[in-house]
C-alpha cells in the first residue's frame, strides 16, 4: 500500500545551518505531496504542497520538489531559524482521494 | 487562525467516564476527519467523513464512536477508554474534489489524559 518514510530524527542544529529532512514514497498513480509542520502545543499546519512532477513547493524559506523518478520529496532550507524548531511530517494523498498518508515526523531543534 | 476549531483543548477522564470532543469548521469543506496523536507513534488516521458520510474506519475500537450531523460540525463520544487511550486528537477537514485529496487543514487538538 502507499507509504511515506521520513528520516529519523531529532535533527539538531545551529542557527543558520542548512537543512535537508529526507522523505521517499511509495504510491500508485501520482499522489500530491505535503509538508506539514507542527509547533509545541498546536496541531499541524501546512508548510507546502506539489501536485504533479518536479513542482517545487515553497513557503517562509522552506522548499521541496517532486522528484517521480526518485520518489522523493525532500524538505530543504538554507539558514533554519530558533523559530523554526517544530516537527515536520511529509505526507502524501492516498489513492482513493479520501486522507492523507503521513510520515512518523522529524523533530527539528534549533539553538542560537 | 486556521479555520477549524476543536472543544475542548484539553480533558482528563476516569475509564468509566462518557465524553465528548467536538470539531468545527468554518472552511465550507466537504470533508473532516479525526486523528490519534500519540507519543513515538505515527499519525493514526481514525475516521473520515466525507458529504456526513462515513467513508473510512481504521479498524477503531468501539469505545470510540464518530459522529457527523452535518459538514461543518464533527463530533468524537468517547465511553469506557482505556489509560493507553490518552493522546493527541486531531480534527482536519478538507474539500474533496472528483476523488482528488486537496489540503487538509488541523484543529488545535484536544489533550486527552485517561485515568
């Protein structure tokens, strides 16, 4: 069945390093892909989307592209921020057009 | 503010307890849905709704029992949970177009501890 796999994390890092939060599918037919983000305390809040191949989504610095050929959607950003220290879940449609398959989430940790 | 809303944010419970959680949409979606956030754990999709329909349940236990009178409102009635039932609920609601998943958008949760 479809399935999303997400780096392990936590991820901990320094103000203004680079940030890759690996993701890889599996699906049938072409499944729209998500980020979503999760900060202490509230629920989860869209941070992008694609729809289709090689879309790049983006917001607030975040990007990520639809790669079918490696069945990837990576989460990149290129100088992470205190504010930025949240879990983030990749996620994907699933075939029946009815919910959203989610990864198990990446705990991202951000010092000054 | 997101659009949906969730009552209560947090409830504590005894086993022998009945409750109710609630979830409010203001996003003129077609589609809601209730979530299982746990510690260490995935993200357990439990029921979905879609046109007040129930079109999918995960394997659910009973004591969990969804209710959704219309599009804007869904309900969760909660009897007789167990302590490994406390957690994270999270209520999405989405519009859902020609069998196409557009974005879901989350309530706040309501925490739940189970005594």
């Amino acid at each position: 069945g479809d399935s999303v796999t997400q780096m392990e994390g936590p991820v901990t890092l320094s103000e203004e390093a680079c940030l890759t939060i690996n993701c890889t599918y599996t699906a049938t037919g072409y499944p729209s892909l998500f980020w979503y983000v999760q900060y202490p305390g509230e629920g989860l809040q869209l941070l992008l989307k694609a729809t289709k191949a090689d879309d790049k989504g983006s917001n607030k610095g975040f990007e990520a592209t639809y790669r079918k050929e490696t069945t990837s959607f990576h989460l990149e950003k290129g100088s992470v921020q205190v504010s930025d220290s949240a879990v983030y879940f990749c996620a994907l449609s699933n075939q029946a057009g009815t919910a959203l398959i989610f990864g198990k989430g990446t705990t991202l940790s951000v010092s000054s | 503010e997101t659009g949906v809303t969730q009552t209560p944010r947090h409830l504590v419970m005894g086993m022998t307890n009945k409750k109710s959680l609630k979830c409010e949409q203001h996003l003129g979606h077609n589609a809601m849905y209730w979530y299982k956030q746990s510690a260490k754990k995935p993200l357990e999709l439990m029921f979905v709704y879609s046109l007040e329909e129930r079109v999918e349940n995960n394997s659910v236990p009973s004591r969990f029992s969804p209710e959704c009178p219309n599009s804007s409102h869904l309900f969760l009635h909660l009897h007789t949970l167990q302590p490994e039932d406390s957690a994270l609920y999270l209520c999405a609601s989405s519009q859902v177009l020609a069998g196409n998943q557009e974005t879901q958008y989350f309530g706040p949760g309501t925490r739940l501890l189970v005594l």
